[in-house]
C-alpha cells in the first residue's frame, strides 16, 4: 500500500531533511513552502498525510487545516510549532488534527507518530466514510496560568480541545497547585457552551451534610432552619459546566448520588419528593489515588468509571522545569498588573534559583514566590534576593549562595533542562555561543 506524505513548511533546511530521514520508510515525500502551493499539490496529487508547521506565510496552518477539512476530508493533518501557544494546539486539535509535535522535532517521535497515522488509515482503508467531525471555533484567550511547552502539557493541551469537542464527562488528576480548575476552565471556555455558567465548588471544603444541599439544594422544611427552598449548584449551573473540586473526598453516600447524576441525568434536591432534571456537564478533579480509594472501599468504582470518560493527568512542576522561566515571566507580569507597576525583568540570578527549585507547591507555590518577589522589588529589576524559596518562616533565601554558585547552577540547571543542546540553552540565557563555552569550561560543565 503506497504511503504519501506532504510536508509543509517555509524552511527549506527542514522540509529537505525530513524529507531526506523518512526516505527508509517507505513513504513517498512531497514538499511544500506554503499553505496555497499545497493545496494545489493536494488538488491534482495523492496526498495520504500531511505534515504542516503552524506559522506560514499567507495562510497559516490552522486555516489550512480548516480548508483541508472542508475540501480533502480524508487526509489526516499533523500540526508542529516552534511556539509555546496553548490556544493554537486546542485550536488544531479541535479543528481536526490528528496530532501535534512541538519543535525541534524528534526523529524517533515523529516517526512513531507517522506509523501510527499510516497504520490508522490502514484500518480505515474498505470502510464507510467518516462522520462528520464537529468543528467550533475557539474563543480567544484562556485563564490563569496555562503556559508550557513540555511535552506533558502539550498533552494536557491536546486534552482540552478533544474534551471541548463533547459533552463527556472529564476526570483531571494531578497534585495540589498544579491548575486542574484552569484546565476545567479552560475546557469550558473552549466549548459550545463558552457563555453558559462555570460553577465550581470544592468537595473538600464542606461538611457531608451542607455539601449534599449545596449541590442538589432543598425545600422549605427540609431541616431545621431551612425557612425557603434554595437551588442547587446543579440547577445554577444549567446546561453549562459544574467542578466538582476533590471528588475524592467525598463520602460513598454522596458518591451515590452523583452516580445517579451521571447515569440518570437527574437528583433530588433534600427534602424534595420529585427529582429535577440535571443538564450541567461534569468536570471533576482529584489529588488522590482514585484506584487506591476504590480498592480501600472509599470511593466507588462504577462512579469511578463514569467520571473518567476522559482522564487528563497533570504533570507537576518538578518534572517540567524548562516551563519554570516562561511560567515565571508570565506570573510577575501578572502580578505587576494587578499592583499597576511596569512588568520586571527577572534577573539570570533570579532565574536560576527557581529553576533549581523542584516546586513541592506546584505552580501556585511558584506564583506566591513570584507575587512576594514582585512586592519586595523596589525597581523593575527581580534580583536573587527577591525570590524567597521554601518556608518563609525557615528564612530560605536565595542570597545565601554566592553569586558564582548561581551562575553555576543556572548555567547547569538549564543546560540539563535543554538535554545539552548549547544553542538552545544560549538563547534561553541571553548570552552568545562563546560566552556559553567560556562559562562551561569556567565551571567545568563541559
């Protein structure tokens, strides 16, 4: 079976050398430099897959993406960027991508991808034509502090616009501080739904008892000092999104009455001898182990399966450390905003000490450090010892180290981050080429 595919992009350096690395898979390699040439080659060629860079001249690779759905259904579109644009892969994978790869590219990686596209279209070869896809626009922007490049959050990403697409039931895990009610935000923002409520509660923070009215809400005489009926945050919510914060916390009799949310669509409200309809779309999130919770006999397992239709697992901050200087950035920013003072420039010192932090607090410790750092700062500069890390009481700060020591380990720390790619880990500093060879063999990191 002939495999084709359409690699297009404007740098004639990688369109040749990817078209040179996937010589030995049997695949035949057409290029392109623009989004319009494509299209043409599209028209009159065989185009199996089509591999595009989002940032094109003319066109870019979304509205690309949108006109091969609309003319060349069949095709299956792989989107790549050099960018850190959360908005753009929701977008492409709402769209219709079928995956997404950050820039450099690896060899290894992309080469998996393309086996698993071919080996799809293989499986799909003799079958009827596929659905329709539904395609909504985004709205633009997104909430709080989604930033990231790492391949854990590109999945996160990926994870948000395929969510968006439905109204399935989502189950989003990761540790304290890591933004699950930005990502069920931002899923929501994403959706049909966008101007519908957002209504969140945490199951953790309320007692069994008020937690069941403030979901399902009451009538009158219900209980004692219940004087009117009041309405739930399910029927508040209405056909928009409710998030259930901690839903591991919660006990198995109220996990009952969830369940019959999810399976039947419908609750009573306490005290109430007629249920009402439930039409809001489940988010739920958790910090703990569900699995181990259902094996204690603490958390029910058929309400653990309804609620993990679709699983997005946050990764914590510790194992995306070369997210912490964009993070950063976008945090100070923030927090300057919201003081009305000009942004800060982070100094290289500053710098290094968060990235040498391995961030038990997750992003809400780091954007605390940055907000304290960004008070302390008396000019427009955030310097080592503005940035207070661990226990404020214990006094750790970052001027305990010498100035050397943390040209050291920001040095090292980010060239570990970049997996020893000098150029790369150069610009993140802002110096030149030589001047990265000068501090290695200073330190000896060579």
């Amino acid at each position: 079976m002939t495999r084709s595919l359409l690699v297009v992009d404007d740098d004639a350096t990688i369109r040749d050398s990817l078209a040179d690395a996937l010589a030995d898979e049997d695949i035949q390699v057409a290029t392109s430099d623009c989004a319009e040439s494509a299209l043409s080659l599209i028209a009159t060629g065989n185009v199996d897959v089509v591999l595009s860079d989002i940032r094109l001249p003319g066109l870019d690779g979304i509205a690309f993406l949108k006109l091969l759905r609309e003319r060349a259904r069949d095709i299956d579109v792989i989107l790549m960027t050099a960018y850190d644009d959360m908005p753009t892969v929701v977008a492409g994978m709402r769209e219709g991508a079928v995956e997404f790869l950050v820039k450099p590219l690896e060899l290894h990686a992309l080469r998996r991808v393309l086996r698993g596209v071919f080996e799809d279209r293989r499986l799909r070869a003799g079958r009827e034509a596929r659905p329709e896809e539904v395609t909504v626009s985004v709205p633009g922007g997104f909430p709080g502090t989604l930033v990231g490049h790492e391949p854990g959050m590109v999945e996160v990403f990926k994870r948000i616009g395929q969510a968006a697409c439905s109204r399935a039931t989502v189950l989003i895990r990761g540790e304290t501080g890591t933004g699950k009610e930005l990502i069920a935000r931002a899923i929501h923002t994403s959706s049909a739904e966008a101007e519908t409520p957002f209504v969140a509660v945490n199951c953790a923070a309320l007692p069994e008892t008020l937690l069941e009215t403030e979901l399902f809400g009451h009538v009158r005489g219900s209980f004692t000092g219940a004087t009117g009926d009041r309405r739930g945050r399910f029927a508040l919510a209405g056909r928009g999104t409710i998030f259930l914060d901690e839903i591991g916390d919660t006990s198995v009799d109220l996990q009952a009455k969830l369940l019959r949310v999810l399976q039947e669509r419908e609750y009573y409200p306490v005290g109430a001898d007629h249920p009402e309809r439930a039409a809001a779309r489940v988010i739920a999130a958790t910090h703990q182990n569900l699995e181990s919770l259902v094996a204690a006999g603490r958390f029910r397992a058929d309400l653990y399966y309804r609620l993990r239709v679709v699983d997005i697992e946050v990764p914590p901050l510790r194992e995306r450390l070369r997210d912490v200087p964009q993070l950063a950035q976008h945090l100070s920013r923030r927090a300057s905003r919201a003081m009305g003072r000009k942004a800060p420039i982070l100094s290289q010192e500053a710098m290094a000490a968060l990235i040498a932090h391995d961030w038990p607090g997750n992003v809400r410790e780091l954007e605390n450090c940055l907000t304290r750092a960004v008070v302390l700062a008396s000019a427009d500069v955030i310097r080592a010892e503005h940035i207070t890390i661990g226990s404020p009481a214990a006094g750790a700060v970052t001027t305990l180290l010498t100035l050397d020591a943390i040209e050291r380990s920001h040095v090292e720390h980010t060239l570990a981050a970049f997996d020893g790619h000098k150029a790369r880990t150069a610009r993140v500093l802002g110096i030149s080429r030589p001047r990265l060879d000068r501090l290695l063999r200073k330190y000896g990191l060579e």
